[in-house]
C-alpha cells in the first residue's frame, strides 16, 4: 500500500540565507521550505534521494504564496555517479511539469497544494522550477518550495501479496472498496489506498509531536481491529479524531508564537509558549488517564533516526511489541466508552478567543447497558435490524458508568444531534472553531427538523451581532455561514432549503451592510452559492425549482449584487449538451427574465455574450429552449437591430429552410414593418388574380368591340354592293373615318412636353428633351455615383438596387433611407435622423429627407413649388432665373 517515502536532499543549485533545500525534509506548520537566491537564472533544480528505492505513486507540492515557479518539472533515476554533477540531465528519465497558478485572485494570500499522481520508478528525484510569476510582492523575482511530500511503496514489494484470501473473501461478501466513507478514511486492505495520515496537509496544519502520536495510536488501532479487539479500536479511533483538533491547535499555536518572535513582542511569545505547554500537559495527562501513553509516544519526531518509512503492510515491518499489559489492556477496553479529552475551564484558556473554546470537547458516547440505546449510536455505527434483535433477544449486557447513561438519556429526551462524525469534524473543522460544535452538528444532523433549527438559530446569531464586533470576527463569523448554507441549499427538504435562502438574503442584504463589509464578502456569498443555486433549478421537484429560479432573479437585482455582475456571466455559459432539461430550461428562463430587468447596458449582459448564448441554444434538443431562444432573439433586434444580424446566418432559401430561423427572419420583417413571406405571396396572388380577372374584361370588351366592327363591316358590304356609285363611297369613307380621327391629336400631344415635370416647350425636340432631363428637369437628379439620371421620388431605390456602388448601401431601419454602410452604425447609433412614415400615410423626399403629403401630385409640388424642396438645386437655379430675366422672350413658359 503507498504510503510516505523520507528522503534527504542532495544537492541544489543555490538558496537565500536562512532558506536551505534541507528545510524539505522537515514537515511542519513553521517551515519555511526553500527559496531560491535573489535574481537568480533559471531553471533552479533541487536533487532529492529517498531512503529506499520505491515506485513513487503521488508527488504533493506546497508553493510559497508570492514566490512562485511558472513551472515545474520532475526527472527521476536509479543512482547517480561517484561524482555527481549538478546539471547533468542524461542520467535522469524526465516524468512531466506541473504549472502553477499566479495566485492573483486570491490576491497572493493563500498557498497553492499541488498533488500529481504519478507510476514511476527509481530513487533519486530532480525537481527543475523554471522562471517566476511576476507580483509586486515578489521583487527579487525568487521562487520558493514550501514543503514536498513523496508518496509510494518500495519497488521489490507488491501490495497484492500482502491481501489475505479471507481478507478478499470478506470484502467481497460485504462489497467494500477502497472509498468506503465507513471506513473513515483509515482502512488499510486496498493496495492504491493511501492514508489521510500521509497526506502533505496532515503535517503541515499538526503539531509534529501530536502528529506523531496520532500516527502510533492508528497503528495500535490496526493491531486492535487485527485481533477483534473492537472496543479498544473504537476508544483509540476516538482519541485519534480528538488528537487532531488538538495538533492543528497546538500548530496554530506555534505559528502565533513564531509571529510574536518576528515583530519582536516578546511578552506576547512567552504568553503563547506557556499556553502550549499547559494545554499540552494538560492533553497528555488525560491520555495517561485512560492508558493511551507511553514513553514510545513521546518520542520527539525529531529525535527519531533516518531510516526507510516502512508501511506496516510491508513484508520489512516487525510489529512492534505490545507496549501495555494484557491486564491494562482489558482494563482499557472495559473503560473504553468513557469520554476522551474533556476540557476544563482554566485562567490561561480564557484568553482564548471564544471561537476555539469548542475545540477539542468531545461528545459523550453511550456505554454499556442491559438494552443499547441504538438511537444514541453514531449513524455510521448502529447495528443492522437483524443484528438488533439478535442482541435483543441473547439480552448482551456491557458495563457503563451512572454519568454516561444519564447523559445518554439526557441527550434521547431533549432532542439533541448526532454527534458529528469523523469525516464530517474534518469537513467543518473551520466552520466549528467558529460556530461551536453544536450549531454544525445541528446543520449535519439526519433528521431534517435540527438542520432547519440550526440554520434558524446562525440566522438569530448573526442578526444580534454588535456592530462594534472587530472586522476579522465578522468575516469568519460569514463565511463559515456560507460554508453551512452551501450544504442546506443542496437539502431536499423545502423548509430547509428555504431557511437557507433566508438566511443567505439576510446575509447580503443586512449583514454585511450593517457592518460595512467590503464588496469582496458579498462577491465570496454569491460565487460560493449560485453554483449551487443553479444546479437546484433542474431538481426534480418543480416547487423546488420554482423556490430556487424566484430566489436567483431576486438575488442578482439586489443593489448589492447587480453591481458585481456575477449571475449574469453564469447565466451566459453555454448550455452543456447532456444537461437535465429542467436545468437547461430554468436557465434560459431566467436569462430571459433578468434580460428584461437588467437590460445590456454594463450590468453583466452584453450583446454579444446573450446573442452567442441564444444562437447556441438554438441547436439544443428540447424544443422549450428552442422556443425561448428564439424569444430571446426577437427581444434584443427590437433593441439593437442591424447588431443582431452579424450573429446569424444570411436570410436566404438555404437558411429559411430551417423553421427556426425563418421564425426569426419573419419576426424580424413583423418588428420592421415589412410583410412577412407568407403575406407577401398572399399579396402576390391576389396581385396576379387581380391581374388575370382585368385581362379578361379588358378580352370581353374587345371581343365586343370585334363583334360591332364586324356588324359594320357587314353593313358596308351590303351598301356597297347596292350602290358603286363614289357619293357613297365618300359618304362610306366619312363613316369608316371618325373611329381614326381622334388618333391625330393622340399622337402630336406628347410633342415638346416633358412627361416628369409637365413643361412645355418649343424647344424640346429630341435632342431638346435629353438636354432638359440631363440638366434642368426639376423632377429628375443625377447619381453622385455612378452619373445616370434618376427620378428624385425613386432615388433611394436606386441607390440601394439598381446604382452600381448598391453594394456600398444600406438601409436605415428609422428614416428607411439609403446610407453607407460604413457610416451606417454610427447613423444609427446617433440617431438623429427624422423617422419615415408608411408610404401610405408620407411621401419621404431624399433630398431635404422630410415627410410630406402622399401621392403623385405632392412630388410636384415639393419638388417645384416654391415653399417645397430646399435641397433640389435645379429649382433653386430655375428660381434664381426667374427673379432675373434674360432679355429676349422665352417661347413656352415653366409650368409650375
């Protein structure tokens, strides 16, 4: 099984004063670890050799919170040369890199563990750092190495082997595997486990003395669980859980002293030594108490000598002779159900702040008794219902002292907790030094009646906080709250789930502005539970969802968290394709519903991140999220317009022949003002219909008009073979002539008149009329671009259809008329262009771009009329000619 591997330091390529590679072979919470010399070159390599050769399983890294490597490698090799040369890389087998974060958000406060599973043979280990991250604290650009801790098992020894048949067959027939929470962490039979107490994080926040302890008691309690001798297992696994709040104490403790020494306040350093040494006598004496120390025990780890840290699994460990008399033993396993640990009030431990007076009081566990009181057993360490009855009915007796069963029967009458377990003292172990073990172990308990009182009573606490409470009290006060709530809001209990979210509102909306807290703390309350929040928008439950949705709409329109703009960005994350499909509708439901409160001006939406949203989410597979996409989609064109298009496909048959997009493209047209497809086919054919019925009664009344002139025809026929005389053939010719006598004046009225603005003149032959259009005809222009002369009425059609630079325009969706496109955003943008009106209601003149009366006539008089058109140049010309005029008289006059 892999387990911790001791190693000694070789060689490095250079350190700080004070800072030495050695420093890695010591774990503890006042380590400074290794630090590169300043303005050093890169890369710096430091050369460990483990004590054995081995097959390393997990390499752990502790970086330095500012000081910190870009990167790192790993080489490994079997031996090194009689003379070992520091850069000399052939002899070792390069493994990786792991890279290392920059440390910004936390803002260089907080250290960085890397863990890196690896299979990987050998006994010397190269680590190469390469340059630095560059921090304003970090100002002689150095890279530092906190602690390291190599994790394996020797190299010639398979775990395989050391796993007994009747150890598999058990296993086997109960289904364990090696993540069984039961086993709390310490179980042994699995070959890849590796045990919490090798972890980097164990040494580095313990005491090493009590570590080492704790690491000796779980030995004993392996050799316990080995010969069946349960009791005793179970008052050294309760020992060991209590000796862990003490070592992280006592580390605190230490660090606090190492302090005081540095700022050179002394009294306060004696202060904490003398705390130490008290609170550690006063631990050790309660463990002689109950028979759990010997001098073996108190060993210093510092004393002990260099030598292969061999896992009692392996074939090379000896099982260390009893160090207790079978008698004292025994003893100890009748005693075994009496509490461990117990702290009495003293004068040096109230200066203790009140958040850690919890720390290391344990919860009285029930003892022996004629019938067990399985209701007062850890949940994890009830019996099985046919085990029950089966001591129910041998009637099993164990010995208990009077205290403990009143205790026990105090505690089944007034309704108390469970005590926490193991894990879950780990788990909260932050959330207890400032809560009380009480209070969390209300928010852990099973029955869903204590975790909403708990949640109740933080909120009461929190709520009759004085404001003269100091800044550092308050913020570990809120986020150990927000450590509890991220778990009641994961509850499927509704009240619970709901006294959650009372008490995170109360939070941002009371809390933190009664006591003035910075914008970070509300950020930490709302990026540590919308997470959470939205995935509780997908449960199954659909009065929780609705719970969940209401609240995450309420909270992102707090004045305090609007700014932030923090639910927006989760909100715009891309749908995942095997998300639920209540999540994935909740979230465009509430997307939808905050875009229309919050908008997209600097408040978290922006239109490309909503458009980039909603074009994704039309691909998704349920047809909700397709339809509210599309909503979407028709809500930001009618704010933002042309922005839009740039974020869909071209509106052509290909792309209409997807409905969604041609729902789009047709609620475009709808929101535009244009007719639809359907409505323009609609027009078409009753166009063609209206078409088709005129040309038929324009036949019917030629087919009569044919038939009359054949009636006549016939008629003059009979005359003329009557009568050849020529008075009748004159009086027949004067008859035939009148239906071509009006063809005479038809065809010379069109002579010398401009057919667009009504003039006539003599001088308009052909050659006249060109040169009139071409200059002078006051409704008509010329093209600026491509020089044809156009009507004035139809000159933003041309420029948009029909002029050879119609690539260069665009349409204005306000004033509808033609612009470039490269200043057509910024027109839009301004704004300052008159809006058209429906044809049907204005006339829009391209020149002074005005609205004027509708129809034919009123384009004359605009552009002709003397108080019309001010931009039309040929009437400004006309009319200066007027107001001064030439000598000789003009044939024709201008018709106005």
């Amino acid at each position: 099984m892999p387990h911790k591997i001791g190693f000694v330091v070789v060689s490095s390529s250079g350190h700080e004063d004070g800072f030495s590679a050695r420093e890695l072979m010591v774990h503890a919470p006042t380590v400074g670890g290794w630090r590169s010399p300043r303005f050093c070159q890169f890369p710096q390599e430091i050369v460990l050799q483990m004590v054995e050769r081995c097959r390393i399983r997990k390499l752990q890294l502790l970086a330095h919170q500012y000081m910190i490597s870009s990167k790192i490698e790993f080489y490994i090799s079997e031996s090194l040369p009689e003379y070992f040369v520091p850069y000399q890389a052939e002899r070792f087998r390069r493994l990786g890199y792991v890279s290392l974060c920059d440390n910004t958000k936390t803002g260089c406060k907080a250290r960085e563990l890397k863990s890196v599973y690896v299979d990987a043979v050998g006994q010397f280990l190269k680590l190469i750092f390469h340059q630095n991250h560059v921090n304003k604290y970090n100002i002689y650009n150095q890279v530092a190495l906190v602690a390291i801790n190599i994790i394996g098992d020797p190299a010639d020894f398979n775990d395989e082997n050391n796993v007994t048949s009747r150890e598999k067959l058990i296993d086997q027939y109960l289904g364990h595997n090696a993540e069984d929470p039961a086993l709390d962490g310490t179980y042994t039979g699995k070959p890849d486990y590796i045990s919490p107490l090798d972890d980097l994080a164990f040494d580095m926040y313990q005491d090493p003395e009590v570590a080492q302890i704790i690491r000796k008691l779980d030995e004993r309690k392996h050799d316990a669980v080995q010969k069946e001798r349960y009791d005793y297992a179970k008052k050294l696994k309760q020992a060991i859980a209590d000796l862990q709040k003490v070592g992280e104490r006592l580390g605190r403790y230490e660090v606090e002293k190492r302090c005081a020494v540095e700022k050179e306040d002394y009294d306060l350093a004696k202060e904490k030594k003398q705390q130490m040494e008290q609170y550690r006598a006063k631990v050790y004496q309660q463990l002689e108490l109950h028979n759990l120390m010997d001098a073996e025990l108190m060993r210093r780890p510092f004393d002990l000598p260099l030598q292969p840290l061999v896992h009692p699994g392996s074939p090379h460990h000896q099982k260390p002779k009893p160090s207790l008399p079978q008698q004292e033993e025994r003893l100890t396993e009748k005693r075994a159900m009496e509490p461990l640990l117990q702290e009495q009030p003293s004068s040096r431990s109230r200066s203790v702040p009140p958040q850690h007076a919890t720390v290391g009081q344990v919860l009285p566990s029930p003892g022996p008794h004629p019938k067990i009181n399985v209701e007062t057993l850890p949940y994890d360490e009830r019996p099985l219902p046919a085990i029950r009855k089966q001591q129910g009915e041998t009637h099993m007796e164990y010995e208990v002292s009077d205290t403990d069963v009143s205790e026990a029967q105090k505690g089944g009458i007034s309704g108390e907790p469970e005590p926490l377990t193991e894990k879950a003292l780990r788990e909260a172990s932050s959330a207890i030094d400032v809560l009380g073990e009480t209070l969390v172990a209300g928010a852990y308990s099973k029955t869903w009646s204590y975790r909403e009182d708990a949640l109740l009573a933080l909120y009461k606490k929190l709520m009759e906080m004085p404001i003269g409470t100091p800044k550092e009290d308050l913020k570990n006060m809120l986020r150990a709250s927000i450590f509890l709530i991220r778990r009641a809001v994961k509850d499927i209990v509704t009240s619970v789930f709901q006294a959650s979210l009372k008490l995170l509102k109360m939070i941002i909306t009371q809390y933190i502005p009664k006591h003035k807290l910075s914008r970070l703390e509300t950020s930490h309350c709302v990026e540590r539970t919308i997470p959470t929040l939205l995935t509780r928008t997908g449960d199954s439950s659909m009065r929780l969802r609705i719970i969940a949705s209401n609240f995450i709409q309420e909270m992102a329109l707090f004045k305090e968290v609007k700014s932030l703009q923090i639910i927006p960005t989760y909100l715009v994350q891309p749908l995942k394709a095997n998300s639920s499909t209540h999540l994935a509708m909740s979230q465009i439901d509430l997307l939808a519903r905050l875009l229309k409160d919050l908008g997209t001006e600097g408040l978290g939406f922006t239109t490309d991140n909503v458009m980039r949203f909603s074009v994704s989410a039309l691909e998704h597979r349920v047809y909700e999220v397709r339809e509210t996409a599309v909503r979407i989609i028709l809500d930001m064109y009618k704010q933002h317009r042309a922005f839009i298009l740039e974020y869909l496909p071209p509106d052509d048959n290909n792309t209409r022949k997807n409905i969604l997009y041609k729902t789009i493209f047709e609620g475009f047209a709808k929101i535009d003002g244009k007719p639809t497809e359907a409505e323009i086919r609609a027009q078409k054919k009753a166009a063609t219909e209206e078409v088709e019925r005129q040309k038929k009664e324009e036949i019917k009344v030629l087919q009569g008009q044919l038939a009359a002139l054949k009636e006549i025809q016939m008629e003059v026929q009979e005359k003329e073979s009557d009568a050849m005389k020529p008075k009748n053939q004159d009086t027949q010719g004067r008859k035939t002539d009148p239906p071509n006598a009006p063809e005479t004046p038809d065809n010379h009225y069109l002579d010398h008149l401009c057919i667009f603005c009504g003039e006539r003149n003599e001088s308009f032959t052909e050659e006249g009329l060109d040169l009139h259009y071409w200059k002078h005809c006051l409704m008509l222009t010329r093209c600026d671009y491509c020089k044809q002369v156009v009507e004035i009425a139809s000159l933003t059609e041309h420029l948009l259809t029909e002029c050879d630079r119609k690539d260069g325009f665009g349409k204005c969706y306000r004033c509808s008329e033609a612009v470039l496109k490269e200043e057509l955003p910024r027109h839009i943008k301004t704004k300052d262009c008159n809006p058209s009106k429906s044809e049907k209601l204005a006339n829009r003149c391209p020149l002074c771009h005005e609205n004027f009366s509708p129809g034919e006539e009123a384009w004359k008089a605009h552009l002709m009329g003397p108080a019309g058109c001010t931009m039309n140049l040929r009437k400004t010309h006309v009319l200066h000619k007027v107001q001064a005029p030439p000598p000789a008289a003009l044939s024709g006059g201008i018709i106005q």
